[in-house]
C-alpha cells in the first residue's frame, strides 16, 4: 500500500519521530493512524529507556511569570550535556513545562506517583472502593485501578495531558520524544518545580531532590 505524505508529517508533528519512522509505522498498520501513533510511542520508549540512566548534571531553569505578574512557575530540566542545555529547543521545552505548571487545571501537586503520600493514596483507593461496591467483585480492582490513574492524571506532573499541545499525550510523553534521536537525544528529566500565585501562603510543592524520568 501506499502512504499518504500528509498523513506521514501529522504523524511526525504529533510523535517527533523521523519520517522515516513514521512511514514505516504506517506501512506496518495498514495505514492506521492512531495503531501507528502506538507503534511510535513503543519506539520511542524503547530509546528513553535505554537513556534513562545516564548521569544528568546540566540543564535550565524554564521560567513563566503571567502577563498580569500575579502568577509564576518554575521548571527545573536536566539533560547531559550543556550543548544540549544551550539548545534554544530544550530551552524553549523548559518554558513550555513551566507554562503548563501554571496552566494545568488541577494545578498538579506531585512531580511522580511515588511522591503521592501513601495515606492520600489509601484514603482515594478507599473512596473508590465504597463507590464500586454494588459492582460484580470480578471487575471492582480493574475499575478502582482506573479511577486511581484519573486520580493522578491530575494531581501528578507527569501523568497530566500536556497544556501546551494536547496531541502529545502526557507530560512523561513529551519527556520522552525528547529523549529519542528526533529530539535531543539525551536523558531528559524534570527535577523539580514550583508554581507561585498571589494570596498562596506557600509554594506549591513540586518534587524531591532526586532527579526523576519516570
């Protein structure tokens, strides 16, 4: 079969994978658009795993301050090297992150799931169990165990939908096309972040002092 050119750049612009790439994964699913998507995403795991335990000790501070200076964010993003610090793309990723840590609605309270405390996970998990309760007992963990991922959808960094562009799945996606070959081709991890609003009595807490890519 053939490919549609148009159809290889849509899936370039919403993966950041090589064209290449992006045709052959088209050609594997019979043109399927979104079973390509997947086949991409698996690749590009593939690759930021491989990445994942480089030694990061470079990055940039991406800061976001609104127009009306009554709201700010914070981004810390690490990466190997400082060529790739100084990269005007990296940077510009930095700012993106801080504007989505100001944008994000809820405003996400945790960089991972393992900051999520583990009495606040057992007082969500008990909350869902009563909710399924009346639910055949075969189907109640399945359930819970979605409502558990929508839980933190919201309230972790990187589990949220990216503010910036929404084609681009979650913030932990975009981490990882900017570790593969189309992106910077480097460990690309948020160590921390805060976010700052007029009347808050304090900074929103935003990670650990471990650098973290999960």
């Amino acid at each position: 079969m053939s490919v549609d050119a148009k159809t290889v750049m849509k899936l370039r612009r919403e993966t950041s994978a090589g064209m290449m790439d992006c045709k052959k994964a088209l050609l594997e699913t019979d043109g399927d658009f979104e079973k390509a998507k997947d086949v991409i995403r698996a690749q590009l795991g593939k690759q930021a795993q491989k990445k994942g335990g480089r030694r990061v000790s470079e990055g940039v501070m991406g800061v976001y301050v609104h127009h009306d200076k009554k709201l700010a964010a914070m981004v810390e993003l690490l990466c190997e090297t400082d060529f790739v610090a100084m990269n005007d793309k990296f940077q510009e990723l930095a700012r993106n992150l801080a504007m989505h840590c100001a944008a994000a609605s809820p405003t996400p309270k945790y960089l991972t799931r393992d900051e999520v405390p583990a009495d606040v996970v057992e007082r969500e998990t008990a909350i869902f169990r009563e909710q399924v309760k009346d639910k055949p007992e075969q189907i109640q963990d399945k359930i819970i165990a979605g409502k558990l991922n929508s839980f933190y959808a919201e309230c972790v960094l990187l589990d949220q939908e990216y503010a910036m562009d929404k084609s681009m799945g979650s913030v932990a996606d975009v981490l990882t096309r900017a570790k593969s070959k189309a992106g910077f081709g480097e460990n690309t991890v948020i160590r921390r972040f805060s976010r700052w609003s007029i009347g808050d009595d304090i900074a929103t807490p935003g990670a650990s002092d471990d650098a973290s890519d999960e």
